[in-house]
C-alpha cells in the first residue's frame, strides 16, 4: 500500500486529466476575473507619512497647489550652436511654450528661465534649457497625468524656439512611450512566451495539460493590461 499523500494525489490526477483539466480552466478564468480589480487596488507610493519626504510633500501642495506628490514634465529644447538660452527672443518663446502648456492643461504650475531667470534651468553651454510644469493630480492616480502630457504635446506639436523643435518628457512621458513603442507589447510576449513552453511541455510529457501554463499567462497579461487602464 502507497502511504506517500503525494503519489496518491499525482496518481489520482494522471488518471483523471479531464477532470484536472476543467479545474485549472475554472480557475484561470476566476482568477482573471478577480485579478483586475486586485492590481488596481495596488499603490505605487513608498512614501510613509509622518516622515521627511511625506512632510516636504504636503508642504509642497499646500504651497503651491501640487507638485509634493506628483512628477512634473519637461519641455526641452536644444538650441541650435549660436544661440543660447539668453537670447531675447528664445525667452520670448519660452514664454510662449508656457503659455500654450497653460492653456493645454489647466491649473498647472509652470516655470522656465524666462519667467524665473534661474539658471538652473540653462545647461551649461547655453544651449539646453526646459520648461518644467506640474500638472494637476487625477484623483486615484497616484500623482500620474498623462493626459496632460498628450495635451502638451500637442500644444507644442509643430512648435520650435530658434528652429529647434521641443520635446516633452518626464515620467508620465516616458512610461506612455514605453507601452506605445515600436515593440509587440506585454500581453503578446507573454503569449509568445506561454506558446513556446506549451510547445515544450507538450513535447516533453505529451499531455493536453501543458495548455495551463498558456491559460496562465494569458490571465497575467490580462490582469496587467486591466490594471494600466484598458
């Protein structure tokens, strides 16, 4: 007689693999069902309140509106070799980037070196400078606006400063280019990956189980596509 728990529960799956089967399907499409609202219920804060960062933070908004908890995005410009950022008429045009992010996205706060004089907006030849602009948070978001970067950027669509054109950047900007980009996205590497395991594991052990690990990537990337908005 087996007295191993383990032998009996494998021995008892081989010979119900239908059966096993169905289970794992039920359970995949549960948890694919569950599993979106669970990554939206997931923070991308660190911040623990009470302590400097927090404080600074909540000195910030109370300030100047926003700003303590949300990353701001930049609208840079490089300046062709004989001009620079102290340029009368790059100023003016800084201006004019301000202006048009104003009206693109408002009650955000907006800064430059032609409003400020700060140099720590010019980079050190004189040829680089930004404009920096903290949009309003979406509640929920977690600080994160991008519909603020796809109205800035097409404010400045077409816009230059010296002929130069300018581009908007910033977290929010990078994160959107990131799932935008040239390459075949997550849900389809996940497929593609799950696919060639299938293939593997159908090899290698000849059953029609090996489509679980397929079932349960597809789920993965359902959940995170859920989760980013769609």
């Amino acid at each position: 007689m087996n007295k191993n728990p383990l032998a009996g529960i494998t021995n008892w799956s081989l010979s119900h693999k239908r059966l096993v089967l169905v289970i794992w399907l039920l359970v995949t499409l549960a948890g694919g069902a569950v599993s979106g609202p669970a990554y939206k219920a997931m923070s991308d804060q660190y911040s623990v309140p009470g302590n400097e960062a927090a404080t600074t933070n909540a000195q910030i908004a109370k300030a100047y509106g926003n700003g303590g908890d949300s990353a701001p995005m930049e609208a840079v410009v490089t300046l062709p070799p004989a001009t620079t950022a102290d340029d009368p008429a790059v100023r003016i045009a800084l201006r004019n980037v301000e202006s048009r992010i104003a009206q693109a996205v408002p009650g955000a706060r907006i800064a430059s070196y032609a409003s400020t004089g700060n140099r720590a907006f010019v980079s050190r030849d004189g040829h680089t400078t930004f404009v920096i602009a903290y949009p309003p948070i979406i509640p929920g978001s977690y600080g994160q606006n991008p519909h603020a970067v796809t109205a800035a950027t097409t404010a400045l669509k077409g816009v230059t400063i010296a002929g130069a054109p300018i581009h908007v950047t910033g977290m929010d900007a990078l994160m959107m280019n990131s799932d935008d980009g040239g390459g075949i996205g997550l849900a389809a590497e996940a497929i593609l990956a799950a696919l060639a395991a299938l293939i593997v594991l159908a090899f290698v052990f000849g059953s029609f189980l090996a489509i679980v690990p397929l079932l349960t990537a597809i789920r993965r990337s359902w959940a995170a596509s859920w989760s980013s908005g769609r």
